[in-house]
C-alpha cells in the first residue's frame, strides 16, 4: 500500500572511487554540436536533506570527472503522482525520469517513453538483473523501456521471542495460512493481552492486506480482459481469504478484540511484544526497531503464506520518449554508475554501516547470478543486524511469482476496507454477499482506467 523506497541509493551515495562494469560512455557527444551531452536526471535530494544532498552532488561531480563528455542537470525529487502526468504531457519531464513499478506498463502502452533495448548490449550489469523486475519495465515483446533500482515484497513478519516462548521453532516460521492459523493460537494462548495474528481494515490498509493475501493463495483482485478491467476476487479464493480471518478472529479468537486497525498499530503491538505476526515487508522491522523502540533479535521474517504470489514493488528509472541514441546512452551510464551497479553494493553497505543505517536486509535485492553474489557477501561482511533472522525470507520467496498492485489501487484498497472492516468485526458477516458489492464497486473504480 505504502510506496516504499528501499535502499534508495541517494541515501547510501558512494562520493569517489566507483568501479563501472558497464562500458564507457564518455566519449558521448551532442549531435548538434558535437560537445558534450547534458541530460536531466531527477532524484536529487532537496537541500533540507544535507547529507544526501551533499552526496548526491558529489556523486555527480565523480560522474562527471570519469565521463566528461556527459553533463548531469540534476532536479530534485522523485514522483510526485500530482503533478507527473502534467508533467510528462507537457514535455517538462527530466529524460531519465522516476518512477514505481505501477507506472511503467501504462507509460509503455501510450508510447510516452523510450525504447532502450538495443543499448543495453552496451552495459554488461544488466544482464544480471533480476529478469522478473526487468519484465516490470518491458512490453509484451521483450522491449526494454527502463531499469529496477529497488525492489520490496511482502513476506510475515513474526515474533522470534514469542514463537519461543510458544515452543514453536523460530527458523521453522509458517510456510502455509493453516500453519499461521496453528501457530496463532498457541501464542494467543501465552495470554498477557498477547494476540496470534494481526490484520489491517482502515485507511486503505485493510484493501491492500486483503489483495495481498489473496494474491498468496493463487488470486488476483483485478484481470485485463482486452482493453479493460474487471474485478477478479468474488469467487472462491476471495471467499477463502475473508473465511480465514473470520475464523481466526471469532472461532480461534487469536485477533484479539480491538478492530479498524491501520498501518501504524501493528508495528507499535510487536514491538509491544503483545503480537506474534502479520503481514508485511522488511522495511518494516528498522521501524519497528527505530520508531517504537523494538529490537532486532525478536523479529523474524519468512516468505508469504501458501506461496502462490507476493504482493510487491519498487522503483527504476525511464527514459523519456524522442531522446537521441546520444541522450539514452548518457542516460545508461549514469544508472549504471549510480543504481544499477553491483560494485557499489560493498561501499555502500559500510557507508550505512557507519551511519547507524540497518545492514543485512533481505532487500532490496535486484540481483541475480555473479552481482548477487556480491550482494551476497557485502551483506555477510557489513551486517549490523541479525540478517539470519530473514533467511526463511530469503529462501522461500525464491520460487514466489511477484504481482504488482492493480490499477487505481487506492481507491480499489478503499472499497475493500468495508469488506475487511466487516469480517473482523461482525461474526455474522455475509462474505458472499460482502464480495459481490465489493465487486460493483470495483468495477466501476476500473471503469475509469484508460
């Protein structure tokens, strides 16, 4: 539901001294004037943010010391969804631009950015580029339009501390929803005001729980049919995932009484200790940790229920339409200088480190083959929190297929709040009858999309 950016690498900049795999670009000239090729980039921190700022500034200064033919006109900010589609329109976008992972489909469809793929033979880091967030950024014929820079899914978050106190084995965490539902009712049963499992069904959180739990058991809540979309969750796997939580929060009453939660009140009970799992990302457990004062050894994290699909994310980079093959090769080389660049992964694990910021993350990780094993052993050698802790995580997701959040997600996570506000506080809740008037208004959230 949240966009999040993990590992944005303006955060973690890397000022000097960067290895480039990626062949050079700097004898990259203008067409027209036959000097160098300036580009506009966006991803520059405002000036409120000193540290990144001046990290970034000194990134492109790096940048343009080891490629002088390519000027970088940096702007600030990332996407701001009020003002990007006037933006683009109006040909004020930067020409390597960014974007979540719900844009790029829609921009490939109207044309509105560039077509990369013949370049990418150029930049040898690509090619290990995990091949399922590379799809995010190309058409139905393998066309390259963009590049990952981050990348999240959804996994459970459990309490290690609790699990054994339970007498359940922390690194043998749930694999199933009838696993979760056996391991819910033994914590439950420590009492203390403890509660098995947690659920969202307020401020759009309750939609976005649902959708991702409906993913991890084979469904969807929205299908292209043609040009058009149709709601995809009043049937049985929809059914299946309300039955679940009515059961787990009126028959096993390992929900505890308290409802209508948001995102925020499920970080605050585990790291209360008063919460054995839920739904959620790793970026979650630095805040349970940092914000609500929770620490690392008690939390554990394992790959989605059932494993039929993760709700997951990110972000990349595009490249505006009509840019010159000068344009788009300056534009590669700076992503493959500043985020899509396996030889940065060790320097920027130790700035972190240094930094106080959480090293041993499961992600994001947007590689694959020799850069991941990079990956691999910067996180082993930097690590500053129990990364093991998240190997279930890691080893599960493996085989998850990652799905993307439906078109209109918010107002579509709206509509199915009512839907999850009613199961968990009506024990006589008709989920038939609470499907199918979500389904009405869904469809008609769909209708608009062009």
């Amino acid at each position: 539901m949240k966009r999040r950016l993990l590992g944005r690498s303006v955060a973690l900049a890397l000022v000097a001294g960067v290895a480039l795999t990626a062949a050079a670009c700097g004898d990259s000239k203008d067409e027209a004037t036959g000097g160098p090729v300036t580009i506009t980039v966006n991803g520059m921190p405002p000036a409120t943010e000193a540290s990144n700022r001046a990290n970034f500034e000194a990134d492109v200064k790096a940048f343009e010391a080891k490629y002088p033919n390519i000027k970088i006109d940096a702007k600030e900010g990332f996407m701001d969804p009020k003002t990007f589609a006037a933006k683009l329109a109006g040909g004020q976008l930067e020409d390597v631009f960014y974007v979540y992972f719900t844009d790029p489909q829609s921009l490939i469809a109207k044309r509105q950015v560039a077509d990369i793929t013949s370049y990418l033979s150029e930049f040898p880091n690509v090619k290990d580029v995990n091949q399922d967030l590379m799809k995010v950024f190309s058409d139905g014929a393998g066309k390259v339009y963009g590049l990952p820079s981050a990348n999240y899914s959804l996994g459970l978050v459990y309490n290690r501390t609790l699990f054994t106190k339970a007498g359940l084995d922390p690194d043998n965490p749930p694999k199933t929803w009838a696993e979760v539902r056996e391991a819910a009712k033994k914590i439950t049963a420590l009492g203390g005001g403890i509660n098995g499992y947690g659920d969202y069904s307020k401020s759009n959180t309750g939609g976005w729980h649902f959708t991702a739990e409906l993913y991890s058991v084979g469904g969807d809540v929205a299908v292209k049919d043609g040009d058009t979309w149709k709601a995809a969750f009043n049937n049985d796997k929809g059914k299946q995932v309300l039955q679940q939580l009515h059961d787990m929060r009126f028959v096993d009453k390992t929900m505890g009484e308290r409802q209508l939660l948001e995102y925020a009140d499920l970080l605050q009970n585990m790291a209360a200790g008063k919460l054995g799992m839920y739904v959620g990302s790793p970026d979650n457990i630095p805040t349970i940790v940092k914000q609500y004062k929770g620490k690392y050894e008690d939390y554990g994290l394992t790959a989605i229920p059932d494993g039929q699909g993760t709700l997951g994310g990110g972000d990349g980079f595009m490249f505006k339409a009509g840019l010159s093959a000068e344009k788009i090769r300056a534009g590669l080389t700076w992503l493959n200088f500043k985020t899509v660049n396996p030889d940065r992964i060790a320097s920027d694990n130790e700035r972190a480190k240094g930094k106080g910021e959480p090293v041993g993350l499961p992600q994001p990780n947007i590689w694959t083959g020799a850069s991941e094993q990079k990956w691999v052993d910067a996180t082993a050698k930097f690590a500053n929190i129990p990364a093991q802790n998240f190997q279930p995580f890691v080893d599960g997701s493996k085989t998850i297929p990652l799905k993307l959040e439906p078109p209109k997600a918010q107002e579509i996570y709206a509509a199915l709040d009512t839907v999850m506000q009613k199961v968990l506080t009506d024990p006589n809740a008709d989920l038939g009858k609470l499907l199918s008037d979500a389904e009405k208004q869904v469809n008609t959230i769909l209708a608009t999309v062009k």
